[in-house]
C-alpha cells in the first residue's frame, strides 16, 4: 500500500514555474550552503583560526558531524510533513511556534545587517566605492532578484553562480600558499586545545537559527514534499552540507598556512588579513570577490527564510504570500539602514553566530518531538539513528551553549 503523509498540500507559488524535485532540491542545496557562507562565516573561521591555529580543525570537524545530523533531521521533518517548522512547532505545543518564529526571524534580520554590510565591503575592496553606498547597491541587487519573474529560480541559479566564484578565489589562495596538511589533520582528530565557544558559534553560522531551515522551506516553496521525496532530501542536504564543509576546510587551510608562518591577522578583519597576506593587494582584491559573492548569498538565504517564517497559511492567497515583495523589501531596507546609520563590526558577526548556535538545539528538540507525534506525521516512522542523533546533538550545543556563555563579552 502507498504511504500517504496527513499533512495539507503546499501550494507552489505562483512565481516559480514547475521543475523536477531534484532540481528544487539543489536549489535547496545551495541556498542553505551559501546562507551559511557569508560573511560572518569568513569572519568566525579567520578569527578562530588565528586564535587557536590547528586546534580549529577539530571543531570544524565537529561541526561537519553535527551539520549531517541536524540537516538530514530537519529537512526529513519538514517535508514529511509538508509543513513549515512554525506550524509544526505550534503544533507540538499551542504558541510555541510564534516563539520560534520571533528567535528565528531576529537573528536572521541582525546577521543579515552584516550580510549587506559585508556586501558594500566587498565592493569597497574591489572598486573603491564607500561601504555605505557599496551596501545600498548590493541592497538593490538582493531585492531585483527577488521581485523578478520566477523569483526562486533566478535566487537559486544566482547563489549557485556565486557559489562557484567562492570556491574558485579560494583554490587560487590555497594554490600561492604553503599548506601544512599534516599539522592540520592530527590536531583535528587530536588537539590539544578544545573551545567550546567556537564550536558553538561555527555551528550556529552553519546550521544555527534561521540556516537550519532555509533548505526544508525551500523545498516546500517548490512543491516537493511527502515520504516519496525523502531520497531528494537526502540528496539535497548532504550535497549543501558537502559544499558548505568544503569552502570552510579551505578557508581554514588558508588561514592556517598564513597563522603558522608567523604572521597575526587583524583582528578587525581576520578574513582580509589571511589573503592579503597570502598573495598582498592582488589577493585583497580576490578577498573583496569572495566577501561581496558571500554577502550577497547570505543576504538572499537569510531574506527568504525569515520572511518564509512569518507564513502559517498553508494557502497560497495567505497575507505573506500576497505582501511577500514589500516584506522582502522592508527586511533588507531596514537592515541595510541599521548598517548605513550604525555599521557591523566583525565582533557583531561572531556573537550572532554563537546565539544562533544557541537557537539551534531549542529548534531542533521541537521537531524531534513533532518526528513521533502521529497527529502531526501520520503513520511515518522517523528512523531510530536520526532521533539519537538528533537529541545527542541537542544535549551537545546545549552543554556547549551554556559553557560558551561565560566567554561571549559583549
């Protein structure tokens, strides 16, 4: 007998034309990967590398871990049920989506101050232009390409195409740059140094707060949803997981090739420090590429998420759907006037991370919860490895969390 999921359908906006599930699911893929390569997650890995050098590597190597794990949960979640994480929280207990709503729509606005931010910096690094002014043009860029025909689709093909231009400057740093591999692999699998608020904070830029959601959101917005699309699902978050893991372990390498020559990066911008110390102002201008590419990635996962957050209709004719381009505009208006009249330092950018690290196992303990509620999943069984999991990645950042409490200064 076919296996049919209790949730109601979700509609396919009217805004994206029908493509093939495992399209949606690689557009997912990369809007998810590239939400969490932005600039605060050039940011993060610069800082810590310099700061802990090789040691680094092992919370990478943690974060990779519990990414698999709470990707493959959440969006297995999401789509089995055919419903947003805020409705399935409220679902669970009466109100308690509105909560996370509120966690998850804060801190994607105040990370997406930076996003932009880091956006007009990249422009002021290529072509001279006032960060200020470089954030407006950015600004105006991020909301063409959501108020366009086909919104989504060009969102996906645009991210996918900066995707590209990341991974290509970093190869070209790595290839100017002495890598030591070896020191590298043994303090990732044993260091002599563990802290706790950089696994925390890496996490949270990679999987924490609004970025846990992006992929699953992002599939039910291009009608993919039910047991019969687990396999994309799958596909779709350890291919985002894949790339996401692979442009970190680059930057850090990078980092870590300058860190142990001797050099110290600044700390006002780590990340700029790593390439122009690496290859001077021909590197820097390639620093100003990748930091406009992932400001630009970012502030289009982050916009989408949030907004998607504020959706509890399953009915294409709800409020947001209807009013979805002048929320879209109001979010990043305000946060690029937040950057233009006040500015994000990069100390802003790791603290949000570590707070997003600490949203992370509040959401996810909520849909653990709802993965065996039968009311909520139908006669769907949640395997039993991805519970475990799951919880003993919510019991880790919350351990984590609190530990990381006493460093955070803000």
């Amino acid at each position: 007998m076919k296996e049919t999921s209790q949730s109601t359908p979700t509609p396919t906006p009217v805004t994206e034309k029908k493509r093939s599930p495992f399209s949606v699911a690689m557009g997912a893929a990369f809007m998810m990967a590239m939400a969490a390569v932005g600039p605060g997650f050039l940011t993060q890995t610069a800082a810590f590398t310099g700061q802990m050098g090789a040691n680094f590597g092992f919370a990478i190597l943690l974060c990779i871990i519990a990414d698999i794990v709470v990707q493959l949960n959440i969006w297995r979640i999401i789509i089995v049920s055919g419903k947003r994480a805020q409705v399935l929280a409220n679902e669970v207990i009466p109100g308690l989506g509105y909560v996370l709503t509120a966690l998850i729509f804060i801190g994607g606005f105040f990370f997406n101050i930076g996003n932009i931010g880091g956006a007009g910096l990249g422009l002021n690094v290529l072509f001279g232009i006032d960060p200020k002014n470089g954030a407006l043009i950015a600004a105006a860029a991020a909301i063409t390409v959501f108020v366009v025909k086909n919104a989504m689709t060009v969102v996906d093909r645009t991210v996918q195409c900066l995707a590209v231009i990341k991974i290509m400057v970093l190869i070209y740093i790595l290839s100017v740059t002495t890598v030591p591999v070896a020191t590298a692999i043994s303090h990732t699998f044993m260091p002599t140094q563990i802290n706790f608020y950089s696994i925390v904070t890496i996490v949270g830029g990679t999987v924490g707060g609004y970025i846990s959601f992006s992929g699953g959101h992002r599939l039910l917005e291009g009608g993919v949803k039910g047991k019969e699309n687990i396999k994309y699902v799958n596909e779709g978050a350890l291919t985002g997981i894949g790339v996401a893991s692979v442009i970190r372990i680059m930057l850090f390498l990078a980092g870590l090739a300058v860190v142990v020559t001797g050099h110290t990066l600044n700390p006002a911008n780590p990340a700029a420090s790593i390439f122009q110390i690496a290859a001077g102002n021909f590197g820097y201008k390639f620093f100003g590429l990748l930091l406009l590419a992932a400001g630009m990635t970012s502030t289009l996962g982050s916009t989408f998420t949030s907004i998607s957050f504020l959706n509890y209709s399953q009915n294409k004719e709800s409020w947001v759907n209807k009013y979805r381009s002048a929320l879209i505009i109001t979010f990043i208006l305000a946060s690029t006037l937040i950057f233009y009249f006040v500015g994000s330092p990069a100390k802003v950018l790791i603290i949000v991370g570590a707070l997003n690290g600490m949203i992370l196992p509040i959401a996810l303990a909520i849909l653990l919860v709802a993965a065996v509620k039968k009311n909520i999943m139908g006669d769907y069984k949640h395997p039993k490895w991805l519970l475990a999991t799951g919880w003993i990645v919510v019991i880790f950042m919350a351990y984590a969390a609190i530990q990381s409490l006493t460093t955070i200064k803000l």
